[in-house]
C-alpha cells in the first residue's frame, strides 16, 4: 500500500513539476538574427518584435493581450557580438511611425492606470439602493508584464538582452523603433542611432 501511495505521490509531483517548468519555457525568443526585421550595427545586432494578435502574445502574456487596452508590446534584442561592455542606462527607445510622430514608452509599473473608468451612463439606469462593489483584477496588473519587460541596465560580450517595451499605440505597417543613448563602457562613446523594424517591411497603404 506504501509503495503504491508513494508512486502516486511521485507522479503527482512530476506532474507538476512538468506543468512548471512548461509555463516557463512557454516564452523563448531566439537570437536577433532569426529575425527577419534584424539589424546590425558593427558588432551589435537588434531585433525588434510586435505583438499584436492573441497568438502572438499568448506565449508572452497568456490570456491578457494589451492591445484590446491600446498598449502595444515590442521585444527587442540586443545582442553584443563585440569585444566590449555596452551601457544601456541611458538608452531611450521610441516608437515612430511611418508619418515620424513618436510614442514614448509606458512603464511596466505605470500599466495598470492605463485603463480608464467606465464611462458615464453606462451603468444601470435605476441604481441599488445598497452599494455592491464588485472588484475585478485589472488585466494590465499581470505579473507577466513586469516580469518580461526590458530591465537590463548593460549587456555583456558574447550575451544578449531582451525584454518588452510598451505604447500607448495602435500597430501600423512599416513602424520601428527608434534606439539611442547606448555607450561603449570603456570610452563612454555612444554609438549612433538605430532605427530597428517591429516587422518586416511591407509597401505603405496609398
């Protein structure tokens, strides 16, 4: 009875160790160059990502896709191929549209208060006359978008760093992101701007 109490217990737990470790392999970006968009700076490559539609951030966020709340995800990457520590403290990455306007990024934390209250008069026309607060979680508090957005501070030779940045935006065709402020650790020297494609390029609409 003991063996068989301890198979089932055994099972139970690998179970759920398989369900674990699935959620966390879930999401795995690959490396700038497998990525159409890619581009390449010297010995730096970049990536940038859209998410969009329900399969696209399904892997990403689950059942919570930001853009019914008008925020738009982007996944970059930065991958150092060079010889030196890259600085991206003082990195500013913008959205820019094919008309050049531009979209700063929202912080994760900040997410949450994007959603706005109800409008007025929609609401039941005869209210109760004993208040009822029903409380519903606010899909933009998802832990998964703090957990995956893009907090690397520099980026080691030989390594990569990813994570999401999000607009307050609509996704149009042929908009990138527009990428400044990184620095090579040892000279303090910027490199120059980037201009990174969410997607590949396709002809603008007339």
């Amino acid at each position: 009875m003991r063996n068989k109490l301890a198979i089932v217990f055994l099972s139970i737990a690998a179970a759920t160790a398989a369900v674990a470790q699935s959620k966390e392999t879930a999401f795995k970006p690959g490396p700038a160059a497998s990525y159409p968009s890619h581009q390449t700076m010297g010995k730096v490559k970049f990536a940038a990502v859209k998410y969009e539609s329900d399969a696209e951030t399904r892997a990403a966020f689950g059942k919570v896709n930001p853009n019914e709340y008008g925020i738009l995800p982007v996944f970059l990457i930065i991958q150092n191929d060079g010889d030196q520590n890259l600085l991206l403290d003082r990195m500013d990455v913008k959205l820019q549209a094919p008309d050049r306007s531009q979209v700063d990024p929202t912080p994760a934390q900040d997410l949450p208060y994007v959603i706005s209250p109800k409008a007025p008069g929609t609401g039941p026309k005869y209210p109760s006359p004993i208040p009822i607060q029903i409380k519903k979680k606010n899909p933009l508090s998802a832990v998964e978008l703090d957990s995956r957005k893009f907090a690397a501070r520099a980026v080691l030779p030989g390594e990569s760093a990813t994570g999401f940045f999000y607009y307050r935006a609509r996704y149009k065709r042929n908009a990138f992101l527009y990428v400044t402020g990184i620095r090579e650790a040892s000279t303090g020297k910027e490199l120059f701007f980037l201009e990174v494609p969410i997607d590949p390029a396709t002809p603008a609409a007339p």
